[in-house]
C-alpha cells in the first residue's frame, strides 16, 4: 500500500469508527458487531504503525470510550479509566508475555472473565456510596449517582470498609432481564434492544431513576481505582478483599505463571461462556503485582500490564428452509427465517428476525439458499449473509396482503416495514389486548397473555371494549379457571374503570405515545373528547411532542373503528377524565435541579412537585439552573451549583417556597 492509498483509507476508517463509537458509547443504540468494529479498529492501527505520519491525535486507535452526554453532570476521574489492548490469538497473547518480561518483570497472572457491560466508577466513603460515574473518554464521565442508587444489586453501604475507596466494575443486564425486556418492548411496539450491553447502558443513562431501578441491572467489580485505610499488594489480593466487603467481583478469576496455563484458561473459559447468565466479550490477562505494574506503566491509552483476548463470533451455514410472517400490535409485519437447525453459541437455534424487506431485499433471499447466521452478542439469532444459492430457487417475496386478516399491507412514509392497516386485524386484536391490560396501561391483575390468547381464540374478545362486557359463565369455559379466579378477574376489570385518563390513552396503544407522553397528553386537554378534537398544531404545543408524535396521535383519532370503540368504552363507564391536580405557577420559568438523598421525598416525588408547580425539573447543573435543591451526599452537582453561584434549597426551604 502506496501513501496516499493509506491515507485515503486511515479517513476512511476514522470516519466509520468515530460513527459507530458515538452510536455505541453515547447514544447505546449500535448498527456494528464488536468484532466488525474491532477488526476495522485493527486494520487502523496496522496502517498507523506502517506510516507513522499518518497518526492523528483525534484517531480512535489514540482515545478512549465516547465523550461524557450532556444529559448528566461531568465528573472527571482522579485515576483515569483506561481501555484494554485487544488480542485475537494465541500468539498475540504469547507476545504480550514476552514484552511483560523484556521489562524485567518475573509475573504472575490473573485471569479473569471481560463482562460486557457499560464501564462504572463507585465511590465509598467510610463503607457510604457517594458518588458514581461513567468512563466517558476515561478522564471526563458521566454523573449517574441517582441511578445507580436505584439499583438494588449495588451495594449502597460497606461494612468495616477503610477510609475510601473507589472501585470499577462493569454494570450489565443478567439475559432472562433482558429477553423479559425484550418481550415487553415488542409488545409496545417499540424498538427493542440489540443486546444486553446496549440494554445495560439505556437503562443506566435513563432521566428517571425509577426505569433504572426497574431494569434489574447488576455489577461485578473488577478493580480498585483509589484506596484509603487499606495496604493491598496484588490484584487477586484486592478482588478476595472486595468480596469480604460485599462487592460483587468478577465470577471467575485465577493465578497463573506460565503463559501457556493462561491460554489453557482462556480456552476453557470460551468453552462455558454459554453456561453463563450474563454476556461477557472476552476474557483479561492482568499482571498480579501492584509494584510491577507501576513498574510497566501505561501508554497514553492503554496500561502495559493487561491484555484482553477478545473470541471470534460464532458463525454456522444452513438451509432456509421458510419465511413465517407475524403481525405485530401496530401492523407491522415481521418475518422472521425459519432453517435448518444448527447448535449455534451454546443453544440450538432454528430461527432468526429477517427485520424488514430492506434487510429481505440486501441478501436477495431466496427459499433454499445456504445462509450464514450468528447469534448478535451471543444472544439474538441473526442471518448475516448468502454463500450458496439452490438451482431454480424463487426470491422470497413479502406477502401484498396480511397473513392474519387477509387484507392488503400498506408502506407508510419514510418506513421501512409493511404493515396492515385494518382495525379488525385479529393478530393486533391479540397484541393490543395484552397491551391494554399491561401495568402501566390499564393494569388489570389476572390478564396476562395466555388469558388474552384464550379470550380472542374463542372469540369471546375482538376489541378492548369487548373486556367490560365479559360474564363468569364465558369465563369459567377457559382453561384453569374456576370460581374464585373467574371472579377475581372480573373485580381487575371492573376496578380498572377507575383508573385516571392517562392509563388509558397509553392503554389504546398509539403508535410514538408512552406512557409519560400520554399523561402529559391527559393533563393537558383534560377529557378525552377534548383530546379526539384536537389538532396536530394544539398538540405540538405541549412540551416535548413535535410533529411526529402529534400526527401519530390525530392519525389514531381519525382511524376508523376509534370512535365507536370510545364510545363503548364510555358506556361500559371507563373514565374519561383527568383527575390529577391543576398546575400552579410558582415556579413558572425556573428550572430546579434534585441532588442528594432527600428525609422525606424520593427525588421523582421532589420532581414531580416541581413540574406540577409551573417549574422544569432538570438532571444536571447550568448557567441556566435557578435553584438546586440539595439532600445528604450531594455531591458534584452541589460543588458545581456553588462554584456557579446558584441558591442551594434544603428541602424544607424547597417545601416552603411551595406554599
């Protein structure tokens, strides 16, 4: 390769890492594999080591991580987070010993699982959690204290802890908490996560620590960045202390001085890592002595004293065999491969998610053709190309009309998916039936899918409003139930009538409405008739609702079938009100900013006053903040609320300015 050809492709390359990074790191929502990244990543640092010219400072291969997002407050780390050197062999892991002891070090190594996972500092002060942090780039994180608050996996206190410690450990999301999660965000008719790591890192970075702490996140540590009141010598020596503490740490991890037992360890770790509740991407060879490692030192992005061996994907070839098509709760259709089945990670799949007919039309699929699949993070099964096409094979076409209905499917504007259209659809029937009964929609206890799926096989329930008409006698022809069960359900759907106006707009599953859009709906127009009559433009008014979302709703008004089914609904007695408490206008132009641990609020109830008071609740701290208001353990926000010069609230003052 010629310079200029290098050069042409460095920018290449940097332009595609730096995209997919920022996707990965600061948005969690990933387009690339990690290994696609890491052999781009790769091939950068080969032509960088060719033509040193070439190496630019802003490069990927010279910083770590993404930049802290300007939803939190900063934090920078006193000990810098740094990144691992990636190693794809054995040889590479071989040549990692031999420049440990060209610096004269005679090593022990620790080798232990890399739990893929989004990067976290914890910050204990006499055993109390006060502070926790994000890697960011590795000196400027992300301030997610609040959240990591909410997470009840975390150790919030240390018994017999020293003076202060903080540790880094990888905070992730155990796989049936992810394919539960999966499960209900489909069922919303929302993008579901990619992976666990993604999953992971959207739920830590969520506004409300509420979601976080609902998301059944959980951590393992697997370093000490600072300590205080505590002498400690290696690295295996730091892990059993930390586990005396009550901190989870890494769940394996061993002692070794031959460099061959360390590549028999990585080996037999790739060989279970299916056995495991968690994803991990690799496993880390860490010198065992803290001396020596200050000894070895670091380069500017990655210490001297650790490798991380990262495992190939998995890839298997099959015959598609079929494409099944489902209907989802919004119409859109998915399809889905049906193959061969082929032992695939650790489990024997037969299926994978075709997506939409882009990703149909990408491969140009055909029935009979040899296709590769992998399992997308070890965990969603995926087909990732063609190698073999059968004689006289067809192109797979996506049906012209639904296959639940049998009317015809529609392309809307600007998306990708078919989707059917009709109101009756029974495959949506079912979908926004176990979506009406849902917790955060109508929450009706008892209505969980299998009773959805017998209530709309039986033809008992074609609409929603079909529930408030159901008697015992129909109920107690459906499997497992009897009398006390029949009845039960029947006081769920009776008591949910009551519920306020926002339940059930989220209930009616509008396509782009949640459930905090839909109490911000029922807030501001107040009745639900006054919600059918409004227009696009009325309803862009509310803050937070652009044009998408406003015809999203005027759309699902103007459908056919909405109206009489409200107007069922309404006769069956469903409010159809809001009942919440008017706004004031106390705070009326201010924005407050809730840190701390509060006596007698949770920081969603201060919040929720503060918006229910005319004011902005906000997650970090600015110019532009008018007040912080402060409970125990405030931490950098308050530092940053003083050095600005903002008014500092206690919550008693909080209250009083209220009345």
């Amino acid at each position: 390769m010629d310079l200029q050809t290098a050069r042409s492709r460095a920018q290449e390359l940097r332009k595609i890492l730096e995209y997919n990074s920022r996707l990965y790191y600061e948005q969690d929502a990933p387009e690339m594999e990690d290994y696609e990244y890491d052999m781009l990543n790769r091939e950068l640092k080969e032509i960088e080591a060719q033509f040193p010219e070439l190496v630019d400072s802003a490069s990927p291969t010279q910083h770590v991580g993404g930049a802290a997002s300007s939803r939190f407050a900063k934090v920078t780390h006193a000990v810098k987070m740094e990144s691992l050197l990636d190693a794809f062999s054995e040889e590479e892991i071989r040549d990692f010993d031999r420049r440990v002891r060209e610096t004269g070090v005679e090593p022990e190594y620790v080798v232990e699982i890399k739990i893929d996972g989004l990067s976290c500092s914890l910050e204990y002060e006499n055993g109390t959690l006060v502070r926790a942090s994000t890697r960011g780039d590795g000196v400027v994180g992300e301030d997610v204290t609040a959240n990591v608050m909410a997470v009840q996996s975390i150790p919030k206190k240390l018994e017999n802890a020293p003076e202060f410690l903080e540790v880094r450990g990888e905070i992730y999301m155990p796989h049936d908490t992810f394919n539960r999660l999966r499960e209900q965000q489909e069922l919303d008719g929302v993008q579901p996560f990619k992976n666990p790591r993604n999953a992971a890192a959207g739920s830590l970075r969520q506004k409300d620590a509420a979601i976080t702490g609902s998301r059944g996140l959980a951590i393992f540590v697997f370093n000490i960045q600072q300590i205080r009141g505590k002498e400690l010598h290696s690295h295996k020596e730091s892990l059993d202390y930390l586990k005396q503490l009550g901190i989870p740490v890494s769940p394996r991890y061993s002692v070794f001085t031959s460099i061959e037992d360390v590549l028999a360890e990585i080996k037999d770790i790739g060989n279970h890592r299916q056995d495991l509740s968690f994803d991990m991407d690799g496993a880390v060879v860490k010198v065992n002595d803290f001396t020596q490692r200050e000894q070895m030192g670091s380069t500017n992005k990655f210490p001297r004293w650790a490798v991380a061996f990262k495992y190939p994907p998995e890839v298997k070839e099959t015959e598609l065999l079929d494409v099944e098509v489902a209907v989802g709760r919004t119409g859109v259709l998915t399809p889905t491969a049906v193959f061969n089945p082929v032992f695939l990670a650790g489990t024997t799949v037969s299926r994978a998610t075709l997506h939409n007919e882009d990703f149909i039309r990408q491969f140009d699929l055909h029935i009979g053709d040899c296709i590769q699949v992998r399992k997308a993070g070890d965990i969603i099964p995926e087909v990732i190309g063609v190698s073999a096409r059968k004689e006289g094979a067809e192109p797979y076409v996506l049906p012209a009309v639904c296959p639940s209905c049998g009317e015809p499917v529609v392309h809307l504007a600007d998306e990708a998916a078919l989707r059917c259209i009709n109101p009756e659809c029974p495959a949506q029937a079912l979908r926004n039936l176990i979506h009406f009964a849902s917790r955060d929609a109508m929450d009706i206890d008892g209505l969980g899918t299998a009773v959805c799926t017998q209530l709309t096989d039986k033809s008992l329930v074609h609409t929603v409003a079909d529930l408030y008409s159901l008697e015992k006698e129909q109920l107690l022809k459906l499997d497992k139930f009897k009398e006390k069960s029949a009845d039960n359900l029947l006081n769920a759907i009776q008591k949910s009538k009551d519920n306020n106006l926002d339940k059930l707009i989220f209930g009616l599953g509008i396509r782009n409405i949640g459930d905090k859009a839909a109490a911000l709906l029922a807030e501001h127009f107040g009745t639900m008739d006054a919600l059918c009559n409004a227009t696009a433009e009325q309803i862009c008014q509310i803050d937070g609702f652009g044009d998408t979302m406003a015809q999203s709703v005027v759309s699902f008004f103007e459908k056919e079938g909405t109206s009489d089914l409200l107007s069922r609904l309404k006769q069956a007695g469903v409010n159809m009100e809001w009942h919440g408490e008017k706004k004031t206008d106390i705070l009326l132009g201010k924005t407050l900013v809730v840190t701390g641990t509060l006596e007698t609020l949770s920081r969603n109830e201060a919040e929720a006053l503060i918006v229910k008071n005319g004011g902005k609740a906000s997650g970090s701290v600015s110019k532009k903040t008018s007040y912080l208001v402060a409970g125990a353990a405030a931490g950098s926000k308050l530092t940053k609320a003083q050095t600005l010069g903002i008014p500092v609230l206690t919550e008693q003052e909080f209250l009083d300015m209220l009345k």
